[in-house]
C-alpha cells in the first residue's frame, strides 16, 4: 500500500543530506509539484545547506571574503519554498521495509522517526581519517564542509606557530597547501605517491611537484605518515613518518574521501567495489523503486572503461540531483555515467584530466599508446605565450581516445572539455584532428596543443614515426 495513502495525506518526499545533489533533488522535484501534492523534509547535520565545498581552498586562502559566499540557496530560501529543511538533525537509522527514517536533533538529543513516500540518500562522503595515534589532537583537520573550513580558520587564528603539514597530495591537498602558503604559512606536503596528483601519470604528476617546489612548499614523496604527534598541552606538535619528523602547528588531512554510506549499509541497501550506492540510470537505488540516491555516496558508471567507478564532484552531485528530483516530480530523466574530468590549480599552473590514466587502462584490459607533446597558449609569437603539456592515451588498433592529461599555464586547464567531449562521443584520436576549433592568434596556435597530441597519438595507434 502507498504510505501517503495509508496516511490519508499527500505523499511525502524524506531527503537525508542538505548539499548538493540532497536540495538540487529537492529543488527539482518542488518545481514539478507544489506542496498540496508532495510534502518535502530535508534531513542536514550541519550548520548549512547548498553549499559548494569545492570553494572551501579559496576561502581558507582568502580569495572567498567568507563562508556566505559559498553558499547557493540558504536554508530560509529553500523554506520558503516550502521544503521543511532541519539543519543540525543527523539520520540515525533507515527502516527500508517500514518506509521510514529515525533522526536525532543534535541540539536537544531528541529523536523521532519520519515516514516517506519515496527517499533521496544524498549523505555525501566523509574524508579518510587514517588509523593512527594523534589523528584526532586539536590542530588536525580535515576540509569537506563549510564547519570544517571553520573550524580550521579557527585553529589558524589561535595558533601562534607557522608551521603547516599537509598530509595527501590529491586535489584538496594540493589546494590547501597553497592557501596555506598564501597565508604565509610554512608548507610541508607529505605524499604516499611517487608524485603529487595521483589522478595524473606520475609523469604529468612531477610537473605538479616541481610547480609546488616552485611556490616554496616542501615536497615529501613514497613518505607515510605513521603518527602525529602531540605537546604537553596535547595540541598536534609534529607529523611523524618511519623516517622523521616534520614539525607542526597545524594539520590538514588531504588523503582523499570515502563514499559515506554508513546508514546505507546498515539498511541493507547494495553498495559496489569503492563503497558507493548502486543505482540504475535514474538514480533509483537497484532493487528499490522507491529510494534514490546521488552526490558522493554513489558509483557511477565509467563511459570510457565500462566499470563502476566513485567520482566524488560537485558537478556530477548537481546533475543527479536533477534527475532524482524530475524523476519524483513525475517527469522522467536518466544519468548515463561520466568520463572523469577534473581540474584544479597550483598558483597560475593549471591542471585538468578525463578519462584513463594508463593504471585504468590497464585494470581495464586496454591495450594502449601514449602521446606527449609541449606546445603553448597562444601563438608563439603572441606576447604571453606560455607553455603547455599534453599527454593522450589511444586505444591500439582502434584508436579510441581513453583519455587525456594537460599540465600548463593560462588557458591549459578547460582545454581538457575538448577531450571530454570527444571521449563522450567515442571519437577516435584520428577523427579529433579534423575538430574545427576556434583559433586566433591570441587563443592558441595554428595547431592547438590538444590536437597536435591527437596527430602524434594517431600516428602512434598506426606505427607511424
């Protein structure tokens, strides 16, 4: 029996996660029905809602003025829309067969259980907090929502020291570290990799490192950390490898993120390899009807390798938080997967990626070629021509792209959306040599970079020197 019918009332939608994919899917599914037909309640632990944590660097470094700016539709804007949203209540339990969610108000502890109609999972992910003494001293941070970038501003405020250690080289890393420096901070990078940006080829990954070494980080890479430790006052004092110390005042957990689940698997809800929610192409929970879910929790499917992958973006979180709410509103519309595309910055180098590194490549059973070339932003002879590197992976034989690496200066990182695009397509690296992209001399060379790497690897798929 439909529970909104058993209930005598309209139907109910519960929403547990208020960032992005959680309100874009309640924003969504208000559009299509108004509140006589679809009550909404939105479940957030935090203090905010709609939110982009992608910002949260920048704010840390002081390019953002303050956390409001980072912040798309507050809580009052979506409760004027009629979303019943309860900020600081945390989802405790879901009783899938009862239909049914338990909540504890973080304020008061009181807790309640609410029905549903239909459920929206968007409970994000949660960063790695590694096993070891002292990850949980004051001054170790990790940065995934707006109280986190708080409460690290907090701590840097009230430390007298200048000394930072960032633990992780991924994106996050990377992007700390630099707010750090621009803080005025002393900058110690420790890194379990070879390289920095373990999404690149360690290739493209020492561009990174030697960029980062340019602004006055310390690099440390193949390093562990196996404890930080602590003073008397029990506030973190040091990072700690099998081979040294590192001093410092503060700590930011840069390791990376997990699917964050929890209740998910509690529920007996199917979760794939990476820990993230399985769902079908309209972000329906598989074997469920009735519940959806979107954002970081999830898996998606890879277009390029054909597996399941997690992929924790804000603009994949968005997208799917559409398809959710349109789906509940009554329309229909479907996610088909992503081919992973990224970009980040270190000062003025840009770094951007889609698709295979030659790792996936492999684990996917693709035979391959690579092609890497230097080429510039501009034309040469155009003042501010900078320097840009290009490395492209085909598929031997066919010559399907698999994906593509740019490391470079002004105009290097959204060149990458050529190469998504044409992964999207299946385009193969000979068809991407007769794109017909925009050229001036102020824009890119005759040949832009990202084609000439598309004639080298076309050459490479056909033996040809």
């Amino acid at each position: 029996m439909d529970m909104s019918a058993a209930r005598g009332v309209r139907e109910r939608l519960v929403v547990i996660g208020g960032d992005a994919a959680g309100m874009s899917a309640a924003s969504q599914a208000r559009r299509l029905r108004d509140a006589g037909e679809l009550e909404i309640v939105a479940f957030e632990r935090g203090h905010f809602t709609s939110y982009s944590a992608c910002g949260i660097p920048y704010w840390v470094g002081g390019d953002v003025a303050g956390p409001e700016r980072l912040i798309a539709r507050t809580a009052e804007e979506h409760r004027a829309r009629d979303i019943d949203l309860r900020l600081r209540t945390e989802v405790t339990e879901i009783d899938v067969a009862g239909r049914r969610v338990r909540a504890r108000d973080l304020d008061s502890g009181d807790e309640s259980w609410t029905s549903y109609d239909k459920l929206v999972i968007a409970t994000g992910a949660r960063p790695i907090r590694p096993d070891m003494p002292g990850v949980d001293a004051p001054g170790v941070h990790g940065v995934q929502t707006l109280d986190d970038g708080q409460a690290l501003l907090d701590t840097l405020a009230r430390t007298g020291g200048r000394r930072a250690v960032v633990v992780g080289a991924g994106y996050i890393g990377v992007e700390i570290a630099e707010a750090l420096i621009n803080r005025g901070y002393e900058v110690t990078v420790v890194n379990r990799g070879s390289e920095p940006m373990s999404t690149l080829d360690p290739d493209m990954g020492r561009l990174v490192h030697e960029a980062m070494e340019g602004l006055g980080i310390a690099m440390v890479d193949d390093a562990e950390v196996t404890k930080i430790l602590t003073g008397e006052d029990g506030h973190v004092r040091a990072v700690a490898t099998e081979d040294a110390e590192y001093p410092a005042d503060v700590v930011v957990l840069g390791i990376g993120v997990r699917p964050e689940t929890t209740l998910a698997r509690a529920a007996g809800l199917p979760l794939g390899e990476h820990g993230g929610l399985l769902t079908d192409r309209a972000m329906r929970v598989r074997g469920h009807t009735n519940v959806y879910a979107g954002g970081d929790c999830v898996e998606v499917l890879d277009l390029v390798s054909g597996q399941e992958r997690h992929v924790p973006l804000g603009t994949h979180a968005n997208k799917h938080g559409q398809v959710i709410g349109t789906n509940v509103g009554g329309g229909y519309a479907t996610f088909p997967g992503v081919v992973g595309t990224a970009v980040s910055k270190v000062c003025d180098l840009e770094i951007a990626r889609t698709g295979l590194r030659e790792k996936d490549a492999r684990r996917a059973g693709l035979r391959y070629v690579t092609a890497t070339i230097e080429s510039t932003s501009r034309a040469g002879y155009y003042p501010g021509a900078s320097p840009m590197t290009v490395k492209m992976l085909a598929e031997l034989r066919t010559g399907r792209l698999l994906g593509v690496q740019i490391v470079g200066r002004e105009g290097a990182g959204k060149r990458v959306d050529i190469a998504a695009v044409a992964l999207t397509a299946g385009m193969t690296v000979e068809q991407m040599t007769s794109l017909d992209l925009g050229y001036a001399p102020p824009f890119s060379p005759v040949w832009d970079p990202v084609l000439v790497a598309a004639r080298k690897a076309s050459k490479a798929v056909h033996g040809v020197s």
